[in-house]
C-alpha cells in the first residue's frame, strides 16, 4: 500500500530508510541530521494507504505533509506560532489550527486519518491529546502516531562508549540528557505505548518499530553540524536560509549520508514506533 499522493510508487516490502526522492526534497530545507530522521519516517509511512481529510498534529512547517500528501485535503494543527506560519504559508493546508492539541476546538467526526509525526511525546496532557484527536476521526478513521522507544538514545555510540569506558550509570546519565534536550515527556517500550493507548478511546490496529540503529548513529554523526541550523531557526524561525545552495548540494550530501548507512550497516529498527490505531466503529 502507498500514502495517497506520495511522490512516487513504493512496495510495501521496500526497507530502504534514505531514497534520493524524499532527501532531494527536504535536505534544501532541514539540516542533515533531521533530514535523515524525516526522510525514515517518510518511507515507513508510505507503506499505508491514508486516506484524507487528514489532521496533521504537531505539523510544524508543513515540509513533511507536502512531501507525503498531494492531492489531499490535509489540516495542521501545532502550538507554536512560528511554525504555524510557516506552515499557512506552505499552502499544503487547507486549514492551520494555531492551538494546543489537547484543547483545540476541532471538527466532530470529520477526519479520515490523523499523522502524529513525533509530536505527542512531548504533550504533557498525552490522554487529553488522545481523546481530542479520537473525536475529531470518523468511526473507523486510522491515526498514524509516530513515537519513541523508551532505550532509542542508548544506541548513541557517545553513549555506548560512556557506559563501556566509564560505567553504565554515566552512559545511563548521558542517554537521560539527550532526552531531556529533546524534551521527551514520554518514553515507552512498546508494552508502556500499548497501555498509553489502551487508556484512550483509540483502538490498536498494529504496533512496528521503526527507524533503524543506524538512522540514529547517523542522525547522532551529523548532529553538532546540525546544531547550527536549531540556532538559525531560534534567530530566523527557518533551518536553512539558502535553499536554492543546498539543492545543488543534495548529491554529495545524499552520498556522504548513504556511506555513514553502509559504515554502521544496523538494520534492527530500534528508535521508534509507528503506532496505528483506530476509532471505534
């Protein structure tokens, strides 16, 4: 199955996290660590067929829903007005909600489909957000939750090398520090991620993990780099201000994330979870 109006055809046996099609499109617009991150989840998604109208929750710049979906209706939703721009001015949109997801005031039974693009982890209230999102699907509508697993940041090699050179409670110390930097109020395996949803009205269709170990040790690899576009977007509200350079750049960036792939060459999905559920009929 395909995301409907994905940019090109995709098997649903496909494991390749980094295809050129996705990175050529979001690195002139994102630094090279979170490309990466994006363009796993992108390829994750695309196995499913999700249809529309379609809530994106947390939607941030709207790069992600313009890359995924076209020819669909599809809503954002985030709490930062900033991004909330950026996003009305993508025109991917037919509507952005300036609002907190656990509050917002949303259409009753109006969505087909919800995408949670590594959003609701960092929503204190995560039950409220559940409950709010539930609502807003048709009977039988499906949300797609990205989400992290619990133990992701302890496949770091800085933090495995903490704990093999200094002891496991220092490499312990660093992975609790990388999450507390991306400010994570909820950390699961997948049996914490089932009661969190099986508290909400939601029902599981599935649970996969998603993103491999080297999606993380590269997105670890290119981090620091990175570090300079999370400063230009707390100054300017964008992560790159030259799209039209770093386009031209894509091959050699495409290449150079392709062989730190092949250097670590872990193909165990161990970072996240692409949670699909359900509201009830």
């Amino acid at each position: 199955m395909t995301a409907r109006g994905s940019s090109e055809s995709a098997s649903p046996t496909r494991s390749d996290e980094l295809t050129y099609s996705h990175f050529s499109k979001y690195f002139p617009h994102a630094p090279l660590a979170l490309c990466i991150k994006e363009c796993a989840r992108l390829a994750a998604l695309r196995k499913y067929q999700v249809e529309g109208p379609i809530l994106d929750v947390g939607c941030g710049d709207g790069l992600f829903a313009k890359i995924a979906f076209q020819d669909t209706e599809v809503w954002g939703i985030d709490i930062d007005g900033s991004e909330g721009r950026w996003a009305q001015a993508s025109a991917v949109y037919q509507q952005v909600v300036l609002a907190d997801i656990t509050k917002a005031k949303l259409p009753r039974s109006f969505f087909n489909a919800c995408v949670a693009n590594c959003s609701l982890e960092h929503v204190p209230d995560i039950d409220a957000a559940l409950r709010n999102i539930e609502s807003s699907l048709v009977p039988g509508g499906l949300a797609y939750m990205f989400v992290p697993n619990k133990e992701w940041a302890s496949r770091f090699l800085t933090v495995r090398a903490a704990a093999s050179t200094l002891g496991p409670g220092v490499g312990r110390l660093l992975q609790e520090f990388i999450d507390e930097f991306f400010k994570h109020e909820h950390l699961y395996d997948e049996a914490g991620w089932r009661e969190v949803i099986a508290r909400s009205p939601l029902e599981i269709v599935e649970i996969n993990p998603v993103l491999s170990t080297s999606t993380t040790v590269a997105f670890e690899a290119f981090l620091i780099p990175s570090l300079l576009g999370w400063m230009n977007k707390r100054m300017t509200t964008r992560w790159t201000n030259f799209p039209g350079m770093r386009r031209r750049a894509v091959p050699i960036a495409y290449a150079i994330a392709k062989l730190a792939y092949a250097i670590i060459g872990d193909t165990e999905k161990t970072a996240e979870f692409l949670i699909m559920a359900r509201r009830r009929p």
